[in-house]
C-alpha cells in the first residue's frame, strides 16, 4: 500500500533557518511600532504622489478641453499614471525600471 511523505518544505513565506517566536505574535510594544512605520510609509507614500496625481488631472482635463471623449481622456491618463508609478517603484534588484 502506499503512504505519501511529508512534505519536507516549509510554509510559504518562511525558512527553515527562521527563529519561531514564542508565541507566535509581535509583543504590543512591536506592533505599535510596527503600525506606526507603516503609518508614516503611507504618508510618505501619498505626499510623493500627490504632484503624480494632480498632473494627472489636469492632463485629463486638458484632453477634454481639447475635445478629447471622455474615455478616450481617462484611458490615456490612465496609461501614463501607471506607466509612471512602474517607473517610480523600485525592484526586488534595487534598479527601477
């Protein structure tokens, strides 16, 4: 009769050589250290996409105003806006593409 084997790998997400916490969970202390980084993060975030954005707006609105369709407008803007973000994110090599 067969018998499957364990499956020698670990979880998704972790390494063998990765010290186990005792319980599992971040001490309160950690967590709200941990909240208030990404907190900041985001902020950081926004404040840097906010001059992005904003010429966004008003590259849609110049197209409309140059009679642009409105969906022709949104998938243009919609296009640039992201090809900049790719732009701006860096990768997991360090470049930016």
């Amino acid at each position: 009769m067969f018998s499957p084997q364990p499956d020698p790998t670990p979880p998704l997400g972790s390494l063998p050589a990765d010290p186990a916490p005792a319980d599992g969970l971040p001490s309160p202390e950690e967590r709200a250290q941990m909240l208030a980084s990404l907190a900041q993060s985001f902020a950081w975030m926004r404040e840097g996409h906010a001059a992005l954005l904003d010429a966004a707006d008003g590259m849609r609105t110049d197209l409309l105003a140059r009679g642009w369709s409105p969906a022709a407008a949104e998938a243009l803007v919609y296009t640039w806006t992201q090809r900049c973000l790719i732009n701006l994110t860096p990768t997991s090599d360090g470049d930016q593409q």
